[in-house]
C-alpha cells in the first residue's frame, strides 16, 4: 500500500511538472510574439510635417538671433533675453531631438519613447526649467512679463501631452497575448503618440520663435 501510494504521488509530482513547464513555455512564447508584435516601426517619411515644420521654425529662430545686433546698445535684460534663447537653440538642435531625426526611416517604440524622453530632459528641464522660467520674475522687460503666463500655460499643457505619450508607449510595452487586431491598435497608438511628441516639439518652437521675434523686434526698434 505504501509502494502504491509513493508511486501515485510521483505521478502527481510529474504531472504538476510537467504541467509548470508547459505553462511556463506557454508564457515565454507568448512574451516573445508580443514582443515582436510591438517591435514593428513606424515609418517616418521625407514629407513629414511636424518635422519638416519644427526644422523650419529652427531656421526662423536663428534668422532672428542672428539678426540680433549691437547689444551694448541696449539694456542687459535684453542681452540676457538673447543669451537663454541663443540656448535654447541649440538645446532643440541637440542629439535625441526631433531634428536630429533620419526621415525615410523606420522607428521603434523604444526610439519614439527615447525621442519623448529627450524633449522633457533636454527641452523643458534645460531649456525651460534653466533658461526660461525666470519669464514670471521682474527682471525681465515688460513685454516679455505680458505673454508669461501664457507661456507658462503652454508649457504645462506641453508637458502633459508629452508624459501622457510616454506613459502610453510604456503601458503597450507590458507583455500579453495580442489578436492581430489588438497589435494593430497598439500600432495606432504608436503612431499617435510619435504625433503628440513631435507636436511638442513643434509648439515649443512656436514660444521660442515668438520670444525671438519680440526680442528682435525691440533691438531693431531701438531699445
């Protein structure tokens, strides 16, 4: 009776195994289609508007900082002015961002995460946290005081979009069984995210381009 019941319990011991490793190969397998699923890029073409746009805004910016001239001329808050958005300049420029970008070339998810990534470290940690922010105190002149708060608004909604992109990427990252309609809707939101990333980018050029103009627009008017 005791050989019987140790063979029985062997039997239930593999049995219980055996079913671990197959559930174990089952996961692992779907882990690894998942995966694959959600390495499939997406496409960024040579008309790519919110690139094309963005590197249009740089050319403007730095037409208008070159314009810049005589700055003895003028009262140091504007010479400040200048030198943060000279700055700025060259942060949105710089590796990572999306003017760095190779178009008629394909990216994954992790590059579109990286590219997001780079625009809140590089643009609005540097740029804006370093550079900008002093926009709300008084040592800057009064026109400059005037679009503040709706700089800072901007920023803040800025901000949201991008970490809302970053955090959808991240939640379509986690690994389960997908139908090839769900990999498809994953896709979608990839596509949709590197949009709201690069629309980022762009409206945050917009503020730069603005500050540049009115900085541009005051030196030449004699200030």
């Amino acid at each position: 009776m005791k050989k019987f019941i140790r063979e029985y319990i062997k039997i239930i011991a593999y049995t219980a195994i055996g079913l671990a490793f197959f559930m174990t190969s089952f996961y692992l397998l779907i882990n690894y289609y998942h995966q694959e699923e959600l390495s499939r890029p997406i496409y960024i073409s040579q008309n790519d508007a919110n690139y094309l746009s963005y590197k249009s805004k740089l050319e403007e910016i730095d037409n208008n900082l070159k314009s810049f001239h005589n700055p003895g001329s003028i009262s140091d808050s504007y010479y400040v002015m200048y030198n943060k958005l000279s700055s700025c300049s060259s942060i949105l420029k710089s590796e990572g961002t999306l003017a760095t970008l190779k178009l008629d070339t394909y990216y994954k998810p992790y590059d579109v995460y990286k590219l997001g990534s780079t625009f809140q470290s590089e643009v609005l940690n540097k740029c804006w946290a370093i550079h900008l922010s002093y926009l709300t105190s008084d040592k800057v002149p009064n026109e400059f005081l005037e679009v503040a708060p709706y700089i800072t608004n901007s920023v803040d909604t800025i901000s949201g979009q991008t970490s809302f992109a970053l955090e959808e990427i991240q939640n379509n990252s986690s690994y389960f069984y997908t139908t090839n309609i769900t990999s498809s809707t994953i896709r979608n939101y990839l596509s949709s995210d590197y949009t709201s990333i690069a629309k980022s980018y762009n409206q945050f050029a917009d503020i730069i381009l603005t500050l540049s103009k009115q900085i541009n627009e005051s030196n030449n008017g004699g200030m």
